[in-house]
C-alpha cells in the first residue's frame, strides 16, 4: 500500500482557517443572541457569583444612562448607588439553587416585578435577573380597585343615606315644634342645639345621597352666569355674615347645555369650601367669579378664586378624593369636591385646582360646548 504523504504547512493553514471560520460562527452567534436580548425593552443583567455583571441588555444599561460595555463585570448594586446587594438579590448556589422567583420592589419612584433565574450550565452558576416596569400597570390596578371601592360605597352610602333620611326628616320636624311652643330659655337653647346638629346630620346625607346619585344629568340650554348669581344668591345671607366681598367678572352671556342643580350644586360646594378657607385667615375676604368663553375650542371657563389659606403642594393632589378632609369633624365630610368633580366630569368637562399657600386658591371649570 502506497504511504499518503502530508504537507505539514498546509495542514497547519488548514487548521488555522478551520479555527477563524469556528470564531467567527461563535462571534456571528454571540452577537446574535445579544441582538436578541437588546430587543427586551425589559431590564435585563446575568451576574455572576460576585454580583458582577457578566451579561445585560442595552435597556438596563441605558437606564443608568450608560451602554452595556460600560458595565459589563461591574458590581450591579454600584449602579444603584448602593454598597452592598439588595434583599432581593439571591445568588447562584450551584445545580440545586432556589427555584425561580418574582418579587415587587419600588426603586427610585418607579414599580419593578423583579423576577430571577437562577442557571447551571458546566460548573458555572449564574442569576439572570429581569425587571419589568410596572409602574403605570400599578397605576391602573390601583385606579381599578379606588373605582370598584367607590361603586360598592356608592350602593352603600345610598342605601344607608336613604335609612337615615326618615327618622332625621322627623327629628327635625319635632324639634322645631317643641322650640316653637317652649318658652323655657335653657330648654330653648338645648332644643336648638338638637336641631342644628340634625341639620348637620341632614346636609351630610344629601352629601352622600349626591355623592352615589345614580339619575343621569337633566340637561338644557342655561346661562352660566345666571346660575352662578343664583347660587349666591342662596347664599347671600352667610355672605353678608361674614363680610366677604364678591367679585363678578362675567364674560358675554354664555348658554351651555348643563343640568342648572347640579352645576348649582358644583358653585356652591367651591363657594363654601372659599368661604371656610377665608374665615381661617384674618385678611378681609374676596371671592371672585370669571367666567369666559373661548370661541375657538367653544368651551366656558368658570373660575372662582379666594384669597383665603391656600392648599399646599402634598395636599392639592388629593382634595378631589372622597372623603378627604382637612376639616375637623364636625365641619367637613370631604364630599364636596368629590361630589363637584364627578358633576363636572359627567357633563363632559374638567375642573382643576391652583393654589398658593398663604395667598388662595383658584378652580378653574371647563365645559364643552354640547347640545
Ligand atoms: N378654597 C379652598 N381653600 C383652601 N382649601 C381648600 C379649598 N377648597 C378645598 N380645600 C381643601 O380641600 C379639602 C376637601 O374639600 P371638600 O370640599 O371636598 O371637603 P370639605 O370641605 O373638607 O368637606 P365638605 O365639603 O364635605 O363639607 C378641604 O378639607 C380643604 O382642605
Ligand atoms: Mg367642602
């Protein structure tokens, strides 16, 4: 048999070409699959046993305004700033490490599910770790549950309102009656303190009742202005009382189809929210009544400012929720901007509140034109 003869140079070429062309498959393939992983908008990092990165996508690293190279074997927890892991980061203890695991962390005003992975491949160990953002998801979970928290006390305070209107109708009727026919001053004294409390009692369930109304908005065409000269009108007596001076700065007449007792309702609840705001501060009072209409977007501006306390900044996101008051107990439920809030919203239209604390407060209503 005839010896195969071999050319040691060439065999070298050979395996040289063979070994370019295997680094060249493995870099093609690394790069793919990090092609892959950049995709996740998810936050994505491996880390080692260390904690040091090994792996991650370009969306973790960009959310510490930095590229994936920049990080690579850097201890993840020095991106957050910190000195040590979070509680929530559990390293790899070899093939029979922990199970999989989520958890839901707040981080720097933003909500995470992290999740974790933990991975033995050849003797390595390593955590993959995923964050999803899901901070507007909370957003909306925590919405939904105010919203169906609100209906069922909706169907509640109605039902309870509805009890206690009977024997308060009654209460009052009698106490009238009796303060009528006493002469005794003691007696007469008690008897109306009876009777004011129970009127007390009275405003706070047609609060409640307004609050989980479920009749749909009677509508017609109504001048703004003619409601709001109405609604101080009803209230001229408690105006002349405590000296506050009222402004009318009433743009040309305007006719929007709203339904007249509930936008009565919405100027009264900010007339008297001004007015107990006002009485808290020594300043001599002025409430003031603008109303505009922008012709382009054919909405009606109704904005009523006070000179009084003003809100601050931690509270003014929160004056429109039911039952939030700052108000001691027997003054305020916290219903009335809530009740205000859900008219306005009802008839199509936004209201907002601006404020200055220490200088007052403006809400400002905007209505759409509708017929
Ligand atoms: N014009 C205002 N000036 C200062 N603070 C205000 C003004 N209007 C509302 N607020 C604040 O917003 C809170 C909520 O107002 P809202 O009208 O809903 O309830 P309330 O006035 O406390 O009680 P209720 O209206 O049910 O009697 C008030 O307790 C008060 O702290
Ligand atoms: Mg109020």
């Amino acid at each position: 048999m005839k010896k195969k003869h071999t050319n040691p140079v060439k065999e070298q070429d050979d395996d040289l070409e063979q070994q370019s062309s295997l680094f060249r498959q493995i870099y093609k393939s690394q790069k793919w699959w990090q092609n892959i992983i950049d995709a996740i908008t998810d936050y994505l990092f491996v880390i080692d046993t260390n904690y040091k990165i090994i792996r991650t996508n370009k969306a973790f690293a960009n959310l510490f305004g930095k590229e994936p190279a920049d990080i690579i074997m850097k201890p993840y927890y020095e991106l957050f700033g910190l000195d040590g892991p979070h509680e929530w980061c559990i390293l790899p203890e070899g093939k029979d490490c922990c199970a999989n695991r989520s958890v839901e962390r707040t981080m720097n005003d933003m909500d995470y599910l992290i999740s974790c992975y933990p991975i033995y491949f050849d003797d390595r160990e390593a955590a993959v770790y995923i964050m999803k953002d899901i901070t507007e998801t909370r957003k909306l979970k925590d919405q939904v549950y105010h919203l169906d928290k609100l209906s069922s006390l909706g169907t509640l305070t109605s039902g309870v309102a509805h009890e206690i209107n009977n024997p308060l109708t009654g209460i009052i009727g009698y106490t009238e009656m009796l303060l009528m026919k006493n002469e005794d001053n003691t007696t007469k004294k008690y008897l109306q303190n009876v009777y004011d409390s129970a009127i007390r009692c009275k405003r706070i369930v047609e609060n409640m009742l307004t609050f989980s109304r479920q009749t749909p908005a009677q509508k017609s065409l109504e001048n703004i202005n003619d409601i709001i000269d109405n609604t101080i009108e009803l209230h001229e007596y408690w105006l002349k009382s405590t000296n506050i001076e009222i402004v009318r700065n009433y743009g040309k007449t305007l006719y929007v189809s709203v339904d007249r007792q509930q936008i009565q309702q919405v100027i009264l609840n900010l007339l008297i929210n001004a007015e107990q705001s006002i009485s808290e501060t020594k300043r001599s009072g002025r409430i003031e009544f603008k109303t505009s209409f922008d012709t382009k977007s054919k909405i009606t501006v109704i904005e009523v400012s006070d000179n009084g306390t003003g809100i601050s900044h931690e509270i003014l996101p929160k004056i429109f929720d039911p039952f939030f008051t700052t108000k001691p107990v027997n003054k305020g439920t916290g219903l009335g901007l809530s009740i205000a809030h859900g008219i306005i919203a009802e008839q199509g239209g936004t209201i907002e509140a601006r404020s200055v604390l220490g200088e007052g407060t403006s809400f400002i209503i905007r209505l759409p034109h509708t017929s």
